[in-house]
C-alpha cells in the first residue's frame, strides 16, 4: 500500500516550495477557466432570427415589411462591446452618456406606426447608437437624423456611411431640420413632456408624427399623430412605454 501524505505535511512542503521560489504549488488549485469563443455571424444571425420569432412577431408586429427588415440589420453592430452578448435581447441597452438603444419590439412597432412607403422623407429625432436609422434606411426611406449628444452623433454618423440616403445631424432635435422639411414621417426616440411645435410644423399633410410623451423618470404614452390638414391633426394613443428624456442643448454635458 502507498503511504499518504498527511495534510500538515503537504501544508509544510507547499511552504518549502514558496520558500526556495518555486513557482508549482504542491497544493491542489483550480482548473484554469476556458473563455467561450466569440460569437460569429452565424451566431449573430440565429440570434436575429429567434429576437423576430419571438420579440417582434410573437409581439405582434405584422408589416411584413419591417419585420424582414428586423431580420437583416445587424443589431449587434450598433451596441457597445460591454454589452454584445445581449444585443439580440428583447430589452433596451445602454450606449453612454445616459442614452440607450430601443428594445427590438419598440423598434419594430414604432417603425411600422410610422406606415412608410419607399422614397418617403423621415426625420429622426434622437440617432443614438444609429440603429433606428438603419432600419429606416433599410425601408428606403430618405432619413434624416438628429443626435443633441456630440459623441454619439459622431459615432453613429461613421456607422451610417453606407446608406446613402441617411443624412445625420449633431444639434438639438425639437427645432426638427427646418430646411429639409416637410416630412411625411417623423420619429422620436426620446421623450418631451410635450410635442415640440417645432415638429408638428415639419409634419406634411398626411404625415404621420410617432412620439413618446410624458414626465421624465416616468411612464409616458406613446402617440402616433396624423397631419390631416393644415391645421388639423389626429392622435392615436399606441399605449405606455419608457424612454429617456428629451435633452435640450443647455441640459447637455458630453
């Protein structure tokens, strides 16, 4: 039978081994962890599909349009690296400076109660990271989009270099985008305790208008608004969601 080595002399010979500089320990230690690989396309790819499935059509999304656009724009690309591993989660994410990026379904709902048609001018108030953009671009919209925060509309404007019909915008959303108007579509993505009048200027006859409106720090409601006329408009409550809040040029610090 092989001797055993009692605990007190494996502490002593651990203790030895320090001593003389060894760099083994006779001591028993953890197995070192392994990282898991990062994900590829493929991956990326499955996880967008699962986030349609279930996050935008199980939700109850049913423009077909938007919903394959949903399927084809990579998400994973408009959220920051400390957080890829939930970019495909039904949730919104952080992007800095105290701004997020929509959750999927948002999105998607949002995008379809806009009802574009290709080839229709949409301004976007709030870029963010530039996925809603994206999206818009991927409709054939002709977007306009606007980010009050400086490093934020820089980043997003390096994303969006390839959609040609995306023009962004660093400045304050509320005054809209004046020279470009009107617009048969507009989208904002943060929210004023009140709608801009600025916005509804810019709004075409037969234009819709989709905004979150509410106290900041609490639940807003989310309308979409019908130009009928010049002077008359339709608002349609879509229900209660959560966003950050509309920054003014003098509440910015970047």
């Amino acid at each position: 039978m092989r001797p055993r080595l009692s605990t007190l002399m494996l502490a002593a010979l651990a203790l030895l081994a320090l001593i003389l500089g060894g760099s083994q320990s006779l001591l028993p230690t953890e197995s070192p962890s392994i990282a898991n690989p990062a994900p590829d396309e493929t991956d990326y790819a499955a996880a967008r599909r699962r986030m349609v499935a279930e996050a935008i059509v199980g939700w109850g999304i049913r423009d077909q349009a938007v919903i394959e656009v949903m399927g084809r724009v990579p998400r994973h690309e408009y959220v920051p690296a400390e957080v890829l591993d939930q970019a495909y989660a039904n949730h919104p994410l952080p992007i800095g400076y105290g701004q997020t990026i929509s959750q999927p379904y948002i999105v998607a709902l949002m995008t379809q109660e806009l009802r574009l048609e290709a080839g229709d001018r949409v301004l976007e108030v709030g870029t963010g990271s530039g996925y809603q953009a994206a999206v818009l671009a991927e409709l054939g919209a002709e977007v306009y989009t606007i980010e009050i925060v400086g490093p934020l509309a820089e980043a997003a404007a390096a994303r969006l270099q390839g959609y040609p019909n995306v023009a962004t915008r660093h400045g304050d959303g509320y005054d809209g985008w004046p020279e470009a108007a009107p617009f048969d579509a507009i989208i904002v993505t943060a929210a004023p305790d009140h709608v801009p009048p600025p916005l509804l200027d810019q709004l075409a006859v037969g234009g819709r208008l989709v905004i979150p409106v509410g106290p900041v720090g609490d639940y807003q409601e989310l309308w979409r608004i019908t130009r009928r006329s010049p002077d008359q408009v339709e608002s349609v409550s879509l229900g209660g969601v959560r966003f950050v809040p509309l920054l003014r040029t003098e509440e910015v610090r970047e």
